[in-house]
C-alpha cells in the first residue's frame, strides 16, 4: 500500500512531545534509545521554533505523597513507588522549553485528559498534531487514541519515540498508529516542513 503524501500547514499543526523528562529518560528504550529520541526531536522542536509552531512539552508529576496518582486494582503493579527525584518530572535539558513553548503537566497516561492540551490547540485552530516522545504503546498511545477521538489529523514520528521493549514499541507503530494517523520518520517530517 502506497503511503499518502505527507503534507504539513504550518499554521494549523502542532507537535506534542510526550514524557521526555529526566525520570523517564533514565529508563533503556527499544529499538531507539533515549538519546536518539532526544536528538531527533531536538531536531524536530528546532523547526517548530523557527517556523512560530506551537509547541507542547508534556510531561508526568505526582505529589510528593502521590496521594493524586490513579491507583485502580490491576494485575500488575507500577513499580515506580517510592520518593521520585526532585528533578524527576523536569524535561531534559537538550529540548529546553522555549518562551512560547506550552508545559502540559498529566496525572496518567494520556496528555489528554484532565489537562488543557485539547483547548490551547483549539484555541490557535490547531488541526493536526505530530506525536513523539516515549513510551510509544504508553504515553504516545494513549494520548493518540484521545487525540483520534477528538478528530485530530497525526503524524506520528517514529524514531522520535520508544518503548520499554522493541516489541511494544512495533506493534504500536504497525497495528495501531496506521489506523489513526500517519507514520513517517523525523527525517521525512522535517522534509515536508521545509517544503511546505
């Protein structure tokens, strides 16, 4: 099957950088590693900047007690408990946001729910959304399903984002992103930017 042509209107995308903050990023990614991810969406935020593109740096905060995080019964545990860092939830130093840039702060998964991601891009007529960050079946996931819902065109950055294993991060990219969006490399996004 033949890809759509990607074509970007500055005016009307936004891109949405999911959990790249120094908690997050201490973690091993597959197949990209974190410092991949955090190049090619340097690379990526660079354009944005240059081009007046709003950006949106999400990132996930508890309270010190995490008395706010969501706790519903499962049958695997979150194995993050205990006292986070205090630069834990901060964005890492390489995508330092920038004066016009939008920190978008989650309690879960999704940059959707129960923040103002979906009004800030409403209220500047933001249609399409490029998506990065890790994890890939994760926070990326979720927030593209939202972002679906909400009738959202997406682009979805693949070597910008990663997950906790090779296997979680392809079946996102090959089973799911495609029925929701647009798949395409950093390289072939910025293409399209440069060219639009």
């Amino acid at each position: 099957m033949d890809k759509q042509i990607l074509k970007i209107y500055k005016e009307k995308t936004a891109i949405v950088v999911i959990d790249l903050q120094k908690g997050i990023i201490a973690r091993e990614a597959k197949p990209h590693s974190t410092k991949e991810v955090i190049q090619n969406t340097a690379q990526l935020l660079k354009v944005f900047r240059e081009n007046n593109m709003p950006v949106f740096l999400v990132r996930v905060s508890s309270s010190s007690d995490q008395k706010d995080r969501l706790s519903p019964a499962t049958d695997t545990s979150w194995s993050g408990a205990g006292k986070m860092p205090d630069d834990w939830s901060e964005i890492v130093p390489e995508l330092l946001p920038g004066a016009s840039d939008f920190i978008i702060t989650k309690k879960q998964w999704g940059a959707f729910y129960g923040t103002e991601l979906d009004l800030q891009l409403r209220r500047r007529k933001i249609d399409t959304i490029v998506l990065c960050g890790i994890s890939t079946n994760i926070g990326v996931e979720s927030t593209a399903r939202f972002a679906y819902e909400y009738g959202y065109n997406q682009i979805f950055a693949e070597d910008a984002m990663s997950s906790q294993s090779e296997e979680e991060h392809i079946h996102s990219i090959e089973k799911i992103f495609p029925r929701i969006g647009l798949v395409r490399n950093t390289k072939e996004i910025l293409e399209s930017l440069i060219n639009s």
